[in-house]
C-alpha cells in the first residue's frame, strides 16, 4: 500500500493508510462509492473509534465527502483531492 505523504505527516499513520485504501477502491474521480467500515477495520486492523476519528480528519481537510446511505447502512466515500 502506498501512503499519500502529505496526509501521512500532517495527520498520522492510520489516516494516510485509510485515504490510501479510499483512493485504491475508488471507481472515478468525482463519484460517491459504497465501502463498509468493517472492511477497512479488517484491512487496517483499526478500532472502529479511530476510524470515525480518520474519516471526521479527512471530510475537515476536504480530501474526502462521506455519507450514509440505504438499508443496510452503507457507508459512501468520495475523493476530493
């Protein structure tokens, strides 16, 4: 996994490893995509805490948009920057 290295220095290893992960599932620039938090716990070995701390520090630097959606909840990512 290659980490982004601006966010690596400004924010910490667990949000550079999760926008890493983000930009890989990704299926173009520009568009909402589904990707369960359970999967990036499992990918990132992340307490589920940390993650929302993650994703709340990347949607505040504006590289990312998140959103809830259906039912089941599905969390929605998108890539900014």
């Amino acid at each position: 996994m290659e980490l982004n290295k601006e966010i690596l220095e400004r924010f910490g290893l667990h949000t550079a490893a999760l926008y890493s992960i983000l930009v890989r599932e990704m299926n173009s620039v520009g568009e909402f995509f589904p990707y369960t938090k359970d999967k990036i716990i499992l990918e990132t070995d992340m307490t589920r805490a940390r993650l929302k701390s993650s994703i709340r520090v990347l949607v505040e630097a504006g590289f990312i948009e998140s959103k809830v959606i259906g039912l089941p909840a599905t969390t929605h990512f998108k890539i900014l920057k």
